[in-house]
C-alpha cells in the first residue's frame, strides 16, 4: 500500500479552516503527552501541535470554537487531481461510515479529513476521540486500498 503522508499544512489552507489565526490548543503540552503515549511525535508551532506517526494519520492540530481541530491532508495523485469523481466518491464513503471526522476534497484537489473535539482535554474523552479518528481515518482507508493507491501519492 502506498504509504500515506500528510502534506505540508499551508497557512492558506488553515485560514481557509478558520477565520482567526491558527493557534496550538491551549492544553498542548498534555495532549501531546497522551499522544506519545500512543506513538506519535509531537512538535508545538506558533500556529498547531503536529502529531506524526509511523503508521497512522500525521495530525494538526489547532483550537478551534472552544475545542480542539484535528485535520489531516493525503495530497492526490496525478490520477486523483484527473479523477476528481473518484475523490470525491471515496470521501463520501468515508463519511457515510464516520463517526467523529468528515471527509472532503480541499481547493487543491487533495483529501482533507477533519473531526472536532469539543471542550478541553479529559484524559477518558480524548481517549475515546483518539481511537473513533483512527477509525473514521487510516482503518477505512485501509479497507480501501485499490483507491487509495490510485488517488493519493
């Protein structure tokens, strides 16, 4: 299977997410914390916490109206940004069987998938998130490898 990587977040994409300036959550330092614990490296910028990990999802994360925003982009491949249909068809059938995130094709072409977190961090809640993201994002996309392969880089 292809091997899925988040693409750059760019300034205008998050803008375009929110109509104030990106921030990291206020709680970042323990939500990068819990995060570890689950394998992902973390790293705090002015404008989110990156999250990456070697076989799921890599995240930014952002505070967004009294919750956190996890958003994750697969940049499409020649094929996907020529198909858009196709794209477009795959992020539907990742949201007919989602439960925190939705999925949707960005300006640019590419697969954006977004799911938020209401409120502050509570180790149980975030938890239970973490594991409905994973769900909703990388294990779908995994029973969707044919596509996968052909749409995203």
């Amino acid at each position: 299977m292809v091997r899925i990587a988040l693409i750059t977040v760019m300034v205008c994409t998050l803008t375009y997410c929110s109509p104030v300036r990106a921030a990291p959550p206020a709680q970042a330092d323990t939500i990068a914390a819990h995060l570890g614990f689950f394998g992902y490296e973390t790293e705090t910028t002015d404008e989110f916490l990156r999250a990456n990990h070697p076989s799921n999802l890599n995240i930014a994360i952002k505070e967004h109206r009294g919750g956190v925003l996890f958003l994750s982009f697969l940049g499409a491949s020649a094929y996907g940004k020529e198909n858009p249909n196709e794209l477009m068809a795959l992020a539907n059938e990742l949201n007919v069987n989602a439960t925190v995130s939705r999925s949707y094709v960005d300006k640019d072409g590419d697969l954006a998938l977004e799911a938020w977190f209401p409120g502050t961090y509570e180790k149980a809640r975030f938890s239970l998130f973490l594991e409905e993201w994973n769900k909703d994002t990388i294990l779908q996309l995994r029973q969707h490898t044919e596509e996968v392969d052909k749409l995203f880089d």
